[in-house]
C-alpha cells in the first residue's frame, strides 16, 4: 500500500505531456512530467512491476535514473519515492 501525503492524478496536455496535478491545489506539477503518454505509461508499468514484486527495483531505478525522467526522479513526489 502507498502511503503519501497527497492523492496524485495525472493529466495530458495539450502539447501531449504528462503531467502530475495535486487536485486539491489545482495545481499542475510543472517539473515533473513525461515527454508523452507512451513514456508515461512506460514508466507506471514498470512502477507497478516493482510493487507486485515481478522486477527488481535496482534494476528500473537505474532505469529511470539513465534515461533521466524527472517524473519517476522528483524528490518526494516522484515514482522512485513511492516505490519500495
């Protein structure tokens, strides 16, 4: 179970863009979204991958960290955060 101070919910932009949005707020997150919704989705399957415990979780932080997607590396908001 995740555990974090806040519900996230994700928007596509028009420029194609995901981007993470605190509703509450009614706030876009600006510094952490993905290049389009294929990267996105990339990402999320992954994230879920680790959580059910089918990939290793070192193995998509170097992921993540190699192809620098700010939304899976964002300090505390990020997918790397949530993950275990």
């Amino acid at each position: 179970m995740i555990t974090t101070p806040y519900r996230p919910y994700y928007v596509v932009l028009t420029s194609g863009r995901v981007a993470l949005w605190f509703h509450e707020e009614q706030v876009i997150e600006a510094d952490t979204q993905y290049d389009n919704l294929d990267v996105f989705l990339w990402s999320v399957v992954r994230y879920a991958a680790v959580r059910a415990g089918v990939l290793d979780p070192a193995a998509v932080e170097a992921d993540f960290r190699s192809l620098g997607r700010p939304g899976a590396l964002a300090p505390e908001i990020g997918l790397l955060a949530l993950m275990p």
